[in-house]
C-alpha cells in the first residue's frame, strides 16, 4: 500500500464526523497533491500528528472532568443547586453547543444545576445575588491564548455579585492560557493540555528537522500571508469534530472559498456560500 493510499484512508476512519466537510478519499489525495512531492510525505507526517476529538469522544470528556468536578465540590459543601453553567459566546464560538451537550448527557437540569449566557448581564446579576455563594462553571470546546474567552469573562463577571469560585471546563486548552487564566482565578478543568511539544510546526517542537520546517512553514506563508501559523502563531494540532480552531495552521484550514489552496480542516467560515 502507498503512502498516499495509506494516508488517505487513515484520514477518512480518523476524522469521519468532520461536520465542515466530509472527508472523502478524493479530498484527502487532492490535498496532498497541493503539496511539492518531497512535501507530501511531511505532510502526511503532520496529518498523523492532528489531535482529533470526535463527537463521542468530546461528550466522553465533559461529562468525565465535570462528573470530577462535581464530586469535588460537593466535598467542599457546593452542592449542584449552587453551580452556575455558562456559556461564552465568541465569534465562532462552539459554547453553546458544549454546554447543551453537557446539561443534556449530564442531566444537570435534573439535579438543580443553573444556566445563564455570559452576554446576560442583568439575569447573570439577578442568578449570582440569589445564589449568593458557589461556583461558576464556564464551558467552551477549545480555548487557544486564552485572549477570547478572557475578554468575554471579564465582561461577565463585572455582573456577578457573591462569592463564586470560577471554573473552565473545556476538552483541549493550550498550555499558554493556563498560565492566563490560572492569573486571573480560574481554574481550567481538561481532558487535554496542548504542550508547545505537541506542535511540529511551533518553535519549541523539534519533530522536523530545521529545513523541513522552514520549507512547510513557507507554503503556511503563501496560503494565508496574514496568519500562516494561525492567530498567534500557536501552530495548534488540535481539531474538533464541529469545526478547526483559528490558531492551527494555514495548510490545514486552506484560502478562504478554499482557493487557490484548499485544506483539509476549514473552518465553517472559510468555505464557499452552497448556493441554492
């Protein structure tokens, strides 16, 4: 069997519930023939090295670090009917989405658990002074430098009046926005820590040699001059099944309209309008 075959194949078992865009054989080859032929090989490389959270797999991690959660503070005296859900709403943002899929598979309504969006100033106000005391339990599906989610709880909590220790819940977070929100207060709560180690393409990961990464970086350049390694240049690996964070790299996410050069993950966003 040919790499190519190979990669393929391994590609359409491992990211068969991409909701973007279904990943077929035919996308998969005609990806990696974008690439020079001594790239290809690279690029299959860095295709092994994506770190994929499936719907099953994501719903497994909430409910399991929120189940751990909870026993936690109920040995602290915060029972459930003390626990504030909320969601973030940023650009593109997956919150709500995580959020339902928690209270539902949880069933944390049942058990007297409170929900609140961020953006809800007056009702947030309103559910913190009844409260009074708890925990706030923010849930999101992938949290990068921790800028976005930072700007959005700063603006919540100005609303929150009690005292209320405060959480992030969350599948996958960078190493880069522990340290952020750990500054602020927040504790983050995760399946999965996303090192600077895990990131062929970062400056601290030494997986390709110096003149690989270079050359790989380059076609990044050229495919988005703006962003090649995504928002920050974070050179993230991680995918989740609903769509590709901003902060993985260009040749994954391709143009916008997906030309001239079309990836492998776009984002929602970066595909073309489906006309009617």
């Amino acid at each position: 069997m040919t790499l190519q075959v190979f990669t393929c194949l391994r590609a359409v078992f491992r990211f068969r519930d991409y909701k973007p865009q279904p990943l077929k054989f035919s996308k998969v080859r005609a990806w990696l023939k974008q690439f020079d032929r001594r790239d290809q090989k690279t690029a299959a490389i860095l295709l092994s090295k994506i770190i994929y959270f499936s719907e099953t797999q994501t719903r497994r991690i909430l409910l399991e670090q929120n189940d751990a959660l909870m026993r936690r503070l109920r040995k602290a005296g915060i029972p459930p009917k003390k626990l504030i859900y909320t969601q973030i709403h940023d650009a593109g943002s997956s919150s709500p989405f995580m959020l339902n899929m928690l209270r539902d598979s949880a069933g944390l309504e049942r058990l007297g658990c409170n929900f609140i969006d961020s953006r809800d100033s007056l009702n947030l106000n309103k559910l913190t002074n009844k409260v009074e005391e708890g925990a706030i339990i923010y849930v999101d599906d992938f949290v990068g430098t921790g800028d976005q989610f930072s700007e959005a709880r700063d603006f919540a909590v100005q609303s929150v009046v009690g005292n209320f220790a405060e959480f992030l819940l969350v599948p996958s977070i960078c190493e880069e926005a522990i340290y952020k929100l750990a500054a602020k207060g927040i504790e983050a709560i995760t399946g999965h820590i996303h090192s600077k180690a895990e990131r062929p393409l970062h400056d601290q990961c030494a997986l390709l040699d110096p003149e690989t990464k270079m050359r790989i970086r380059n076609v990044c350049e050229e495919i988005n001059k703006r962003m090649p390694l995504g928002y920050k240049d974070l050179a993230t690996m991680v995918v989740l099944y609903r769509n590709s964070p901003n902060t993985i790299p260009a040749l994954f996410r391709g143009n916008l309209n997906q030309l001239p050069f079309a990836g492998i993950f776009p984002r929602i966003t970066d595909l073309p309008e489906r006309t009617l």
